[in-house]
C-alpha cells in the first residue's frame, strides 16, 4: 500500500533497459548463489534505495540474535537439528547463531581485504534481557548509525514453511540507501516495515537475511570439507554488495610506479589554507 508502489513500473522499465550483454552473467552468478544459499524472498520489495553513502563510511556488522540466546529470539535452531535430531554445532546456543558469527565475521574479513571501512561487533553476554541495554547489537547498532556509520546484522531465515528465504530487511531510519538495494540485487529483499518494523530496522539496522536454514545451504554449512568454502563464498557476495552499495572513491589506488599521487583529494583546492 501507499505510495512507494507506483515506483515499480520504473523499476521494470530500467531493468528492461539493462545492457543486453549483461543479463547472461548475472542470471548465471545468481542462479549459482540460489544453489546455495536457497529461494529468495518472494514477498513484494516496495522500497527503493536511493541514498548514497560515501565509501569510507564505517560499515559495523554483527551476527544476529548473539545477545539473544536462551530468551525468546534466539533465533532458529535449523533443520538438521529441528527436523533430524542431530546434534547442535555448539551447546547453549542455536545453529543460527553458530553460523551467523562465523558469517558476520568472515563479511568483516572479506570486507576488509576489499578496502571497506569495516568491523565486527559481539555483545560481551549471550544473554541481555533488554533490547535497550547499551551492549546490545541493537543499541550499538543504533549509536553507529546515529553517528553516520552504517549497520548489518547477519541471520539465517527459518526452515520449512516459516521460513521466507533470502533478502535483505532495509533499516527505517533515513531514507534507504544504496547500499541496501545492492544487498537487495545480491540477496533479494522483504517489504519495508517486515512484521511491523522490526526492532533492528527500526533503530536503523539493516537485517540480511543469508538463506533459509536447511537444504543445501545447512548441509554446505555443517559438511566440514565444505564449510570453509561456503563460508568465504558467501561472505564474499555480502562483502561485494556492500562495496557495491557504497559510492566509489574519488581516487583509484596508484596504478603503478612510484610516486604516482593521485590529484586533489586529501587538499581540497590548495595548501594554501588553514
Ligand atoms: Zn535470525
């Protein structure tokens, strides 16, 4: 409802206008990443992000439900255990919260390699009975954002029926960002305002979710000669959908040789000023 939804025959008309040379590569590298990680969201995306971030923006990741565990939203316990009895990747806490830390913090890598202005935080308890308390991710999440940094949680969806799939739930303070809908044309997206404003999204949070957990995405998890592997690839897809997001810097690194200082960036006009 509203009006952000007549914006969608202008999102159909310029992906109709996208270079025909690249819909193949791009239907190929998705179809690849939906082997893993699953079904997209199928639920309607009404938002559009449009605001740029500048690219040496401090992007702070965190695994979600790390402050939750063992309280209602400790997030899902996943297939494998749920459905097959096996047996946790770790006692005390759920599977989702096994893999999101190991995700979030393999984003912060991959990210870092890729020049992101980017770093993890983990709430020093698993359990913190107040959204509001200070360490949470939520509260830290919310003072990042408020003092211009971006923030992302890192979740894997429910299995089976109650599970939605991949996409990215958009954090609700400010106007979207570009960020956001790069992690959208990575992973797909949710509505604006999912379940009402979720507590993440509304202090300005953005959620990813990476992919149900179950199937493939599960078993590549919990197969040990494969787990390395689909962490990095997955990792790699968030971290270059950020890098994506962001606006690109106004220099490129040196080419080549020495010497080569690129013009007009750290001095506005002339050094001349105090
Ligand atoms: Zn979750």
């Amino acid at each position: 409802m509203g009006r952000r939804l007549s914006l969608w025959p202008l999102v159909l008309v310029l992906g109709l206008l996208a270079p025909a040379s690249a819909q193949p590569l791009a239907t190929a590298s998705a179809r690849e990443s939906e082997s893993l990680t699953g079904p997209r969201s199928a639920l309607q995306k009404n938002w559009i992000g449009l605001r740029s971030l500048p690219a040496a923006t401090e992007i702070l990741v965190m695994a979600g439900h790390a402050d939750s565990q063992g309280i209602a939203g400790s997030g899902t316990a996943g297939a494998a255990v749920a459905l097959a009895g096996l047996a946790p990747m770790q006692p005390g806490i759920t599977d989702e919260l096994y893999w999101n830390l190991a995700l979030a913090q393999a984003v912060v890598a991959r990210g870092q390699l890729r020049g992101l202005n980017i770093r993890y935080y983990e709430p020093p308890l698993r359990t913190i009975h107040h959204q509001d308390d200070p360490r949470t991710n939520w509260s830290v999440g919310q003072r990042h954002v408020r003092s211009g940094g971006y923030a992302l949680e890192i979740h894997l969806d429910a299995y089976g029926s109650s599970g939605i799939g991949s996409g990215v739930i958009p954090a609700l303070r400010g106007p979207f960002t570009r960020v956001d809908e790069s992690l959208a044309a990575a992973f797909g997206a949710y509505p604006m305002g999912f379940r009402g404003g979720l507590g993440g999204p509304r202090r300005g949070v953005t959620l990813l979710e990476i992919g149900k957990l179950e199937g493939a995405l599960e078993a590549s998890l919990r197969d040990p000669s494969r787990r390395e592997a689909a962490i990095a690839f997955i990792a790699d897809r968030v971290a270059l959908a950020l890098a994506a997001g962001l606006d690109q810097p106004l220099v490129s690194p040196p080419p080549r040789g020495v010497g080569s200082v690129p013009p007009g960036r750290d001095r506005p006009a002339s050094s001349g000023g105090g």
